[in-house]
C-alpha cells in the first residue's frame, strides 16, 4: 500500500514537474522568441527577408555565382538562398557600377566592382578552356529540356483526356490505357530532370565562378536612417521627451510621494486615488484638448508640450511607487541625523534620499519606458517635429513595407531605454538588505 | 555636562487634546532621570520636545540655563537613542558613529581616536566595518549607543532604548548602561514604561500620567511614599493592595473598620487618620508589608482561607480574598503555604499608606 503511495506520488510529481517546465518553455517562446524574431530580421537583407520560408538563423556572408549568358554580352548573378537549397538569379547585366550597387541594396553585401570584375575575367577564362564541354553540356542540356516540355504537353493531354473519360461505363480500358501513360510519363519526366541537375552540376565548375562576401550586418540601420525623414532629430527628440518626462515625474511624484508618506492630513486618501483618476483616461482621448492647450501655452509640436502631456500620468505612478518606499523608511531615521546635526532638508538629502534611490530608479525607468515609446499621442501632439516612434510608425505604414526596415527601426527604438535600464540596474538592484531596522 | 530644566512646558494636538501639560522638571548635573508611565502618558512627547522633535505649544526648555525651545535639534547639543535605534542602514557602523563628528568638521584622526574610545566602551571594535544588517538586534542598540556618546553632548536623550531586545539581553543592557553612566557621567533623560527598568537605573524617577507629572523622586520615594493612589497601582509587582475602610469613633479610639476586620491606628497613623473620623478611607498596604502566620500572633489583625500560591523561589505569593477582592501577599520562601489553608495575616503598620477616596491623594500628617 504505501508503496503504491510513493509511486503515486512520484507520478503526481513527475507530472506537476513536466507542466512546470511545459510553461516555462511556453513563457520563453513568448516572450523571447518574438524578439529574436525582430532582431534577426532587422540584420536581414532584402532578398533574406522576402526568402520564404524566412530562416531564422543569423547570417554573415552570402555566396555569389556570377555565370555569362550564352550568345550575350552579359552575364547573370545569381545567390545562394538558404530556405531553397539552390542558387536563385538575381540580375542580368553589362554595366558593372549598376550591377555592383543593385547587390548591395538587395544582398547587403558590399560587392565591388573590382570583385566582380575578377570573378569576370576568372568566368572567361574558364569558359575559354572548356568551351568544348559547355557547348556540348549546354546542348544536351537544352535538348533535354525541350524533352521535358513534350513531357509536359503530353502529361497535360493525358490528365485532360483521363478527366473526361473517368467514371463514364464501356470506357475502363480506355482509362486503364490512359493511367498507364500517365505514369509512364511522369516517371520519364522526373529521370530526365534528374538528368538536366546532374548535368547542370558537372557545367556550373566549368562555366560559372562562385565568390562569397560577408554581409554589412547593420547595412538596415543606415538604411533606416537615410530613407525615414528626420530620423536622428527625431531620435534625439524622443530622448528629450522621455528624460524631460522623467524629472517632471520625479521631482513632483517624489516630493507628493513623500508627503503622502509622512504626513497625516485630511482627504489625503482620496488625493492619493484622485491621482490615479488621470491614467483612468486613455491617452489618445485627451489628445485632441491637449491639442489645443498645448498650442495656446505655446508647447504644441515641441518636446516638452509632449513631456507634460506623459507625466500627468507618470506623475500619479510615481506617487503611488515612492510613498510606498518612503512610508518603507522610518521617520526615525531622518530625526535621529536631525538629532546628530543634519537640518531638516539635509537629513531628507542624506539619508531617506540614499534609501529611497531605489524606488525612485524603478519610476524613473517607468516614466522613461512610457514615454519614450508611446505612439499614439505623439502622433495626434506633433506635426513637423515627429519624436521617433512615430517615424517608426510612418514608415510601417509607408508604401515601401520593407519589413527589415521596419524592424531595424524597432530595435532602434528599443535599444534606449534597454540601454537606459542597464544603467539604473545597479539603483534598482541596490537594497540595503531592505531598509529595516 | 550640563543641566537641563523645563518649565511649563506643554504640548496640544489638535485643539483639546494635551499630549503633556505643564510639565516642570530640573534635571541637576550628571544626573540619571527615568520618565515613567504608561502609553500614552505623554513622557515620548516630553522627550521628543526635549529633542526638539516636536513643537511646543507652550512653556520654555533651558539647557545649562539657555532657552533651546525654539532652536533645531542639532543646535541644542543633545544626543539620543530611539526607540527602534534608528541606525542608518545604508552606512557601516563606523561611518554611523562618525557621522555626527563629520558634520562637525572634526579631522580624522581625532574622529578615528573618538569612535575607537565609544567601540570600546559599547564593545562593538569589532563591527565597525560592518552594515547594521549584519547586526543582532543588541549589536546595533549598542551602535545606537556609541552614536550618541560620540558626540559628548550636554543633555543624553533614550526613549525606550531597551524595549525592542529579549528579556535577558535587556536585564543585561541595563546594568551595562548603568556602568557606561556611571562613566560617561552623562546628564541622561531615560523613558521607559518598564518600571523594573525605571527603578535599578534612576537616580531619580519622574512618574506621569495623561500629560502631567504625578510624582518625582528616587526609587524608594515612589516606591515606599506614593503620592497618590495612581503611584501606589502602578509601582511594584504585585501592586499595593488598596482596602476600603471606614473610620470609627468608639470610647475615644479610632477603629479601622472593614467587613472583615478593625484595627486601632497607632502612632503616626493615628496623628495622620484623627481628623478624618467617620470617614471612609483606602487603604494601601504592599504585598510584602504583610505578614502571614500559620498560629494566631498578637501582630495578627484577621484569619483568612488561602485561595491560591504563586511560588517564586525567591518568596512566594500568597493570594487571599477580602471584599470579593484579591489581596496579594508576599511571604518569605519557608514554610510553605497550601491552598485551602486557614491563615492569620499581620500588619506593618509604619508602612501602611492612606488615600482619599474621592481625589485619590495621599492622606498626611496635618
């Protein structure tokens, strides 16, 4: 009996362990893998992106086959694609300079004219030596190929006769007859494509060369910000915003925040919740008012008529998170480096600021986060002087819909304020093993 | 060193209610005073307004014979000890013992020089470079300690500075502070609301209830010469036991009269109780000014049933009912009382205290 009890235990823990992990997995490909979705996009380049199925895997060189055109003056470039297996064509050309620029803006791959004059000359000279061989590779190549277009016309004939003879009575020979070819056919069709790769192998050594040359990883990010308008004032606009933002939310939210905490006074309650009345707002709703408030108080289309607008709510969230911290740190703390020689504003400087800092990074990285990315205000707030996510926006939303583009602007826009939260890390993180005492 | 005097000195929340009213108090050179009371009894505001944590409403607060009433706290060379050590977590406890000194702009080697001489006298050397966190509750009282001394104030503040440690720790800081006084010879201003505490340490003991001093004197005054019903209730365990009597004349002799027994008041009893005859009276007398005897003494005034004993080693407590009312004994260790048994209690008589009933004040000597 007890026996059979522990293993019914184990089972149960077994099976408690499994769904445990089950959403721990499920969690990490909810969150994690979105964003290296985003980000491996964002190093991708046009022909990549567009390169369906999209692989996944992070790419640092693309390899080239540079082949001449039979009968021409040309020569075809084609590139190596990773979800298909095979080379893909890209351009067929003479001009050198336009083709050298056309693969950089497609590929990402900084191929210089000097390059793909070397892979030329290199083609010529082996199309010269084997001449001979291509010639003859390239006839029965084509010979071939045209059997396969019989192959073709025949396998259609076949189906469209089997379509009108199928299922009618006296006719089952026919159809037997039929259904025979039709096999017969296809299977002649796939030894002669087999045929045409084989020989096509032996002739790509002879008649092509192939170069590999790495990708410029961040060719999108330049991108980005030569094709979006105004994209780098914009990016220090948001900057502005976002840290203007922070100091309006800090320095009200914390000095509220600290009344709230120390002192008694009456209707200090429904203050408390009226500030959080504000966010009850949705912020696209108040946006057209503030519109026109803004433009009356002379703010409109300028950063800081958009950070006054963001901390009206960030001011209500660092009230709620610093009176918490500061009702966190005794009163006694401040009288006793009153008692010991601090004045009233220096033992708030010296001491409750120190232990408060923690609570006052954490809102600073709210208020930071919150105003920096927010969209949907900026939009309505600005009209010549966009902050960065709306140039962000505008070009999701453009004509082009480069989505490499677009995610290179992403994790643009992503990357201050990741940046900005590894810097207070060590404030967030700091805690005077709580402040007890 | 110095002395510290308060003057009608007061305090309202609000607009009726006194945290303290009219406090006078002269506190002499080098001297130990212990405020005791219980909550609420308005001895933290009175000390706080001694820190100048708190304004006052009225009333006037001299330092060594300077008015401080209105001056910060860090002008009023004080130092104290909290209630919850109020040690700052955020800095090492030698930079929590330095800190007052460095506001000072002393240099520092004489800062080094001075936490090294209270880290001795605390006996916390070896914590210096540690952060209270680190600390047991007792390391960083001693902290709080060595903070305060550091500074050498005229005037040394400590509100209730043992009440957050266990009971043996407590027992045992309190004699180490005791000794730390006795070096220091600090002018110290002590709150507590443990009266075991308030009598081994004080020199003298200010004892206050609803905001008013009711009585101020060294241990044995309160203890043995309460000034009113209040003093007699509150100082010492078991408390003095207060029996309702009624005065008698009869053939020109004042009998004590209860229920239960009559007695005649002799001596200075008899001077204290002649003008009060046909009156009712309470008396107060403290469990160990009983005597219980197992025959029937002369000294004895009445018998009575033991309803329990509380052995205590040291003695033993022997509990008895009169009037539907518990009076306790303190009785030496031998012999062993039982309950149930028949037992004939004594007075000592010079130790017997008389209140009024009604204001609740001690009876004197006219």
């Amino acid at each position: 009996m007890s026996h059979k009890d522990l293993k019914a235990k184990q089972t149960k823990k077994l099976i408690g362990r499994t769904i445990f992990y089950l959403f721990i997995v499920f969690i990490i490909m909810v969150i994690l893998l979105p964003i290296y979705f985003l980000l491996s996009i964002s190093f991708m380049s046009d022909q990549e992106a567009y390169d369906w199925p999209v692989p996944l895997g992070l790419s640092f060189r693309s390899e080239f086959k540079i082949e001449p055109v039979l009968g021409t003056s040309e020569y075809l470039i084609s590139v190596y694609s990773r979800s298909q297996e095979e080379y893909i064509s890209l351009i067929q050309g003479s001009k050198i300079d336009q083709m050298s620029e056309f693969l950089r803006n497609k590929t990402n791959c900084n191929v210089s004219e000097e390059k793909l004059n070397e892979a030329i000359v290199e083609v010529n000279a082996l199309y010269e030596t084997n001449s001979e061989k291509i010639d003859s590779l390239t006839e029965d190549i084509s010979s071939l190929e045209k059997k396969i277009l019989s192959l073709n016309q025949n396998i259609i004939k076949a189906k469209r006769n089997l379509s009108i003879v199928e299922g009618r009575e006296s006719m089952e020979a026919v159809e037997e007859q039929l259904r025979a070819d039709l096999k017969e056919y296809e299977s002649e069709k796939q030894s002669v494509s087999l045929e045409i790769k084989e020989k096509k192998s032996v002739l790509t050594p002879l008649n092509s060369t192939s170069f590999q040359v790495f990708k410029n990883l961040f060719a999108n990010y330049v991108t980005f910000f030569k094709v979006t308008r105004d994209s780098i004032p914009a990016l220090m606009r948001s900057i502005q915003v976002a840290l203007f933002t922070v100091f309006i939310a800090l320095t009200i939210g914390g000095m509220s925040g600290y009344a709230f905490a120390r002192y008694a006074f009456k209707g200090k309650n429904v203050l408390k919740l009226s500030t959080l009345f504000v966010r009850m707002f949705p912020g696209i709703a108040i946006a057209m008012p503030m519109v026109i408030i803004l433009a009356e108080m002379g703010f409109y289309d300028k950063p800081i008529g958009l950070s006054l607008v963001y901390s009206v709510g960030q001011i209500a969230l660092t009230i709620w998170i610093t009176a918490s911290i500061f009702m966190g740190i005794p009163v006694e703390l401040e009288e006793a480096a009153q008692v010991f020689g601090r004045t009233r504003v220096g033992a708030f400087i010296h001491i409750t600021l120190p232990l408060a800092l923690p609570g006052l990074a954490a809102s600073a990285m709210y208020a930071f986060i919150g105003s920096w990315a927010e969209t949907a205000q900026a939009i309505v707030l600005t009209q010549f002087n966009p902050t960065f996510p709306v140039v962000v926006y505008q070009t999701m939303v453009g004509a082009k819909g480069m989505v490499n583009l677009i995610a290179a602007g992403g994790v643009t826009m992503a990357l201050p304020a990741v940046l900005f939260t590894i810097l207070i890390r060590k404030y967030i993180l700091q805690m005077w093993g709580g402040v007890k005492v | 060193m110095a002395t510290l005097k308060l003057k009608n000195l007061s305090k309202r929340y609000g607009k009726t209610v006194w945290g303290a009213k009219d406090i006078n108090l002269e506190v002499h050179d080098k001297e130990f005073i212990v405020l005791l009371g219980p909550s609420g009894c308005g001895k933290t505001t009175t000390m706080r307004m001694i820190a100048g944590l708190e304004e006052v409403t009225q009333g006037i607060i001299y330092i060594e014979d300077k008015d401080v009433t209105f001056l910060p706290p860090r002008r009023r060379d004080i130092s104290m000890v909290f209630q919850s050590y109020a040690v700052w977590p955020h800095l090492t406890v030698f930079d929590n013992i330095a800190f007052p000194l460095r506001l000072k702009k002393l240099n520092s080697n004489e800062i080094e020089k001075r936490v090294k001489e209270v880290s001795d006298l605390t006996k916390i050397e070896e914590y210096l470079e540690r952060f209270p966190r680190q600390l047991s509750g007792g390391q960083r009282q001693r902290v709080a300690l060595a903070r305060a001394l550091v500074v050498q104030p005229k005037v040394f503040l400590m509100d209730e500075p043992l009440s957050n440690l266990d009971a043996k720790l407590r027992v045992k800081m309190r004699t180490e502070m005791k000794a730390i006084h006795k070096k220091t010879q600090a002018t110290t201003v002590f709150v507590t609301h443990d009266q075991a505490e308030a009598m081994s340490m004080a020199d003298r003991i200010v004892i206050m209830k609803d905001g008013s001093i009711v009585q101020m004197g060294t241990t044995d005054d309160v203890y043995f010469d309460c000034e009113d019903m209040f003093v007699a209730g509150f100082i010492g365990t078991p408390p003095t036991n207060f029996l309702t009597m009624e005065l008698q004349e009869k053939n020109g002799k004042l009998l004590l009269v209860n229920s239960a027994f009559s007695f005649e008041p002799l001596g200075e009893n008899y001077e204290i109780l002649k003008n009060y005859s046909n009156k009712i009276v309470v008396m107060g007398v403290r469990p160990e000014s009983m005597q219980v005897f197992k025959e029937k003494k002369l000294e004895s005034v009445f018998s009575r049933e033991v309803l329990v004993t509380e052995p205590q080693g040291s003695h033993q407590i022997v509990a008895i009912e009169l009037d539907d009312q518990i009076v306790k004994i303190v009785a030496p260790p031998f012999p062993k009382v039982d309950p149930g048994e028949i037992v004939h209690i004594g007075f000592e008589h010079d130790r017997l205290m008389f209140f009024n009933p009604e204001t609740e004040k001690r009876i004197r000597k006219a």
